[in-house]
C-alpha cells in the first residue's frame, strides 16, 4: 500500500522523461467504503496547478520500468533523513 505522504513532493514525469511537477495532493471519489483515486494533482512550472487523471495517465511502476535517476543531493537527503529515523 502506498500512503500519500509517500507521495508528497515525488517529481512527476511525462511519457519522454521530461519533469512536469511534483505531487501536491490526491482526488479521490467520495461515497465509498475505500475511496478510489481519480486524480494526481500537480504542482507543475512556476507553482500552477493541475490535475492528471488516475485512470488514464498514471502507469504502475512495474510497467513503466526503472525511476528515472535522481539528482545527488536529492538522494543524500533521502538517505539522511532514513538515517535519523532509524536511530
């Protein structure tokens, strides 16, 4: 299961690679016992958001293949910030 909070701020890419934006927060469908997501929103260029749809747009990590490389200090981050939880 992935949690939103995972999601928070993971870059957003398109389907040449290219970064669009980074996760800002989900949509849901309402009026179900397990709320569906339907949409990805964006915080794209310039802070302007948008909205992706779930359904359409989205590809599961096992078909889109290996994440694109992250830049160094991006991972250094990550990495220190795993390391202080574990202490």
């Amino acid at each position: 299961m992935i949690y939103l909070s995972q999601m928070l701020g993971e870059p957003v890419y398109d389907v040449n690679g290219e970064k669009i934006g980074r996760v800002n927060d989900l949509g849901i469908a309402t009026g179900e016992v397990f709320p569906r997501v339907t949409a990805l929103a964006v915080e794209g260029p310039g802070k302007t958001p948008f909205m992706i749809s779930w359904r359409k747009y989205v590809v599961p990590a096992a078909r889109r293949g290996p994440d694109p490389p992250r830049p160094p200090q991006q991972a250094d981050r990550r990495h220190a910030r795993h390391a202080r939880r574990s202490r």
